[in-house]
C-alpha cells in the first residue's frame, strides 16, 4: 500500500465513534491500497506531539513512495475518505 494512515482517537470522543464505522468499512472495501495504524491519544505522548494533535480524530497521511506526511484534524467523511485512497491507488498505476 502507498499509503499509511495514522488515527488519534480517544474512547470519549463522539465523533470518533462516528468515525470507526467508515474507517471500517475502508478497511474492508480498500485493505490493499491503505495501511491504517491507530493511536489512542490517551497513551501515544510521543507520536500526538510529533504531529502536534490537538483533537480527535485527526490523521496523519503518509505517502511512502514521496515520503511526505499530511496532517488532517477532524471528522473525514465516508466520500472524502474514498477519494483520498482512490487518488492514492490511481498514481500507483501511474
């Protein structure tokens, strides 16, 4: 996969609960184009301060064939998320 997703989520966060189900079904929709890592803000100091978190949920995006990471702070939506992953996989066939 070319792309790694990082996920700061907290239990108590509601729109981390409305959250899970779309990540979940990215998962199951697009498992082989998107690595998904998960981060309990509550235990991961070290990786919320590398990406200065300051919400849940928020993402890092790391495309690994540029080596580049995109923070992004807030809900994404079920659209917004298939568009980021099938943009991804598109230059993967490039």
């Amino acid at each position: 996969a070319n792309l790694r997703i990082k996920y700061f989520y907290s239990p108590f966060c509601p729109y981390c609960w409305k959250q899970e189900p779309i990540l979940k079904d990215m998962l199951e929709l697009y498992s082989d184009s998107f690595s998904l890592e998960r981060y309990d803000i509550r235990y991961c100091k070290d990786e919320v301060t590398r990406y200065k978190v300051s919400g849940t949920p928020s993402f890092v995006l790391i495309l690994k064939n540029e080596s580049k990471e995109f923070p992004s702070h807030g809900f994404i939506p079920k659209s917004k998320f298939e568009s980021i992953i099938k943009e991804q996989f598109n230059k993967e066939l490039i």
